[in-house]
C-alpha cells in the first residue's frame, strides 16, 4: 500500500491531538466541550455517536441527531469532525454531515465482513480513515482491515493504537503490547501512528505516562478522551480527563526528536549488532541440543513436552534476572520463545521417526 499522507497530521512541535468525549449525550454537553478545547491545538474534534456495547441496556449511542450537534461544533469552534462508523449506514450518514475523517473501531476491525461492508460504502470517496487495532492482539487482522479500505480506493489511512483486551487482571483497561504497533509501522513506515491511552488506560490518572510513552516511541499523536464532567458520563466516565488535565497533560508532554540517521550512535550499535550475531550463534547451538534430545525422546519413547524442566528453565530465568538490571517477565517472555521452537524442533525429530 503506497499511503497518502492525512492533511491534519502535519508534524509539529507538540503532539498532534484528538479529543473530545467518549460519547456525544447531548448538545450542551457537546458544545460545552468543544468550546473549551476551541484554539488548543486539536487537529480533530472526536465524538461517539453510536456506541458498540458489550451488554444490551447501556448507553449506545444517541445516533443520528448526534450528527447535527456535531455540525454546530463546526460552526462555531471550527474544529474538523471524526466519529466512529461500524456500518454502510453509518458511512452514508457521517458523510451526509460533513464529518472530515472517519475511524473504524476495535471490535468492527475484529470482524472483515463488517470492514468490508464499511470499504464498500466508502468506494470512490475521498475521506481520511482511522482504523483502530482489533480487540485480540492480531497483526495481520488490523492489517487486513486497512488493505481492505485501500482496495476501495481509500488511500488516505492511519493507525489508532488502543491497547489489546486480556482475560487475566491486569494493570490496564487494554495491554499496550507496544510491539504490535511498531511491527505495523515498520511494515508499513508512512502510515501515521496514533495513541489512543484512553482506551489502554482505563483509569485517567494512567494517560499521561501512556501518552509520553507513546511520543517516545515515535508515536504522531495521541486521541484523548476529553469530557467537561467526567463523573457524570454515559460512557466510559473513569478514563476521561476534564479540558483542565488534558492541557495539563499537553503542557507536561516532551517531543523528542528522531535520531535514527545521527552517527553518535555508530559506536554502540556496533558493539550491540556484535552481541546479536553472539546470541545467533549460541540460539542455533541450543536447538542443535535440542534435536539431539529430540532423537533421544523418540527413541526411548518420551514425551516431547517436559512441564518440570519447562518450570525449571523459568525458574532460573528468575533467579538470573536478579542483580543484573533485567525484566523478570520480560526475559520470560524471551525463554517462552525459545523453549517453544526448541518444542517444534524436537517434535520434527520425533515425527520424522513415525513416518
């Protein structure tokens, strides 16, 4: 895909901004906030006008008169419009009121038929469109969804990353997984990036460490949801911050610049690319032993998977970790790579010998 680059998202020197509330309620409420954040640099003026919901009974949206509330946000703050679309219906209805860009959220991205239908609607319009990560941590899904849009003819496309939904307790509404994103935007470089640390957050007083990780990782802006009286929101009322914090935020943010061209780095890249090639050889060293393991498991019949040596290496990944400045899960995520292609390589060997 050879992108075009979405007029509002020229560089600056602060982070380029998307805010607004969660969801449109009303039209004061709606004005209230885009009156506040009139002038404040917002390159988009964001609001949900229809509202996927888990459970049936809570607040979806108020739909279409929505629209019109956004209309007069135009007209008298001059902010340009984004808003959610998650069917051809929507797409009709956002285009008929002038909204500038559109984005597709994380559950619509999860599913292709829905993508499709929203591309179709889209063929032959010339619009910017946002397409958030899907909700399961799936790469070639929120790849999928954008070539979708392309194929129609949408060629002005950016990224919103919004974290990735996890059964287990965790610290975040959404896992960052910051991987995943700058997998996306090292296979696709000219797309910009956005931070959605809303979403990721959960919690208000998370968005701002979210938002500066996100700038320092190269990140084009970030998408804040922004509300006048957050207790009292319909939706999402713990993540959104009043226009108050989020200059606050603005204010506290850094911009750093990309380096990735300057030679003070020639010195210590090279010492680094030198203990890569180091860790190559010693990787494909350990799975020589492991297919050797492999050969003895299939001769003496045992299973390829061994939970108790598995505990083991996991526990002594733990015990290393201490006193050398390492991430215990971080270097556990690592072991668990390596530990299952050292399962793969050792079930070839036992398969081969079944043949």
């Amino acid at each position: 895909m050879k992108l075009k680059n979405i007029p509002f998202f020229e560089k600056t020197t602060r982070p380029l901004l998307i805010a607004g509330p969660c969801s449109a309620e009303s039209e004061e409420q709606l004005l209230a906030v885009a009156h506040a954040l009139k002038g404040k640099e917002v390159s988009l003026f964001r609001a949900g006008i229809w509202k996927p919901r888990t459970r049936p009974g809570c607040f979806e949206g108020v739909g279409r008169p929505a629209l019109e509330w956004m209309k007069r946000v135009k007209e008298e703050c001059g902010l340009p419009l984004t808003v959610e679309v998650a069917t051809a219906q929507h797409v009709e209805q956002a285009l008929e009121a002038g909204i500038d860009v559109l984005w597709v959220g994380a559950r619509t991205v999860t599913n292709p038929f829905a993508v499709q239908e929203v591309a179709d609607a889209l063929q032959g319009v010339d619009i910017p469109v946002l397409v958030k990560n899907p909700v399961n941590p799936d790469l070639e899904l929120w790849i999928g969804a954008m070539e979708r849009l392309y194929n129609a003819g949408v060629t002005r496309l950016g990224a919103i990353h919004r974290g990735f939904s996890s059964y287990a307790e965790k610290y975040f509404r959404n896992t960052p997984q910051w991987q995943i994103p700058l997998e996306l935007r090292r296979r696709l470089p000219g797309i910009p990036m956005i931070c959605d640390p809303s979403h990721i957050a959960g919690k208000r007083e998370l968005v701002i460490s979210l938002s500066q990780q996100a700038l320092d990782l190269s990140f084009d802006g970030i998408m804040v949801e922004t509300h006048c009286n957050p207790v009292c929101a319909l939706s999402d009322s713990r993540q959104q911050v009043t226009p108050d914090e989020l200059f606050m935020i603005l204010d506290k943010l850094v911009r750093r610049s990309a380096v990735s061209d300057s030679g003070c780095f020639a010195n210590y890249r090279s010492r680094m690319d030198s203990i890569d090639e180091q860790i190559m050889e010693l990787l494909s060293k350990r799975m020589d032993i492991s297919r050797e393991i492999g050969v003895v498991k299939r001769e003496n019949g045992y299973t390829v998977f061994q939970p108790s040596r598995y505990n083991d290496t996991m526990e002594r990944c733990a015990a290393y970790c201490k006193g050398k400045n390492l991430d215990v899960e971080a270097v556990k995520t690592i072991f668990e790579a390596i530990h299952s292609e050292s399962i793969r390589q050792q079930l070839r060997i036992v398969n081969e010998g079944n043949e």
